[in-house]
C-alpha cells in the first residue's frame, strides 16, 4: 500500500500508479491543470513517465478562466 498526499488530503493506493494513470482513474483532464509533486511543477509530457511512491504530495491546481 501506498500513501500519497494530495492537497493537503492523505490519500491510499493499493497499486503503484504513474501520474498520468492515477489524474485519468480520478477523471482529470491534464489540459488545464498544473500539478507540482513534492514541490517540482511537471510538465505534462513528464507525467506518464512518473511513478507514485510512499509519501509524495501532490498539489493539484485547475485553470479557471475570468477576466
């Protein structure tokens, strides 16, 4: 078992997951999302190569368009 942080909120997995399979089992779409793990802001083009491991934290942020 794996235990991550995701916005301030733990978070178990029961398998290990890379980054951009555990955003598409939660239904996020990566267009306009910034996501910074353990403090590094990623690219989206690094999020498949990325795998959870036991204590990442995770911030998640969404675009929201205003003006």
């Amino acid at each position: 078992m794996i235990l991550i942080t995701v916005n301030g909120k733990p978070e178990r997995l029961d398998t290990t997951l890379t980054l951009k399979r555990y955003m598409e089992l939660h239904g996020v779409a990566l267009l306009h999302i910034a996501i910074a793990r353990n403090g590094v802001v990623l690219r989206h083009d690094e999020m498949e190569g990325i795998t959870l491991s036991d204590g990442d934290w995770l911030e998640i942020v969404h675009a929201v368009g205003g003006g």
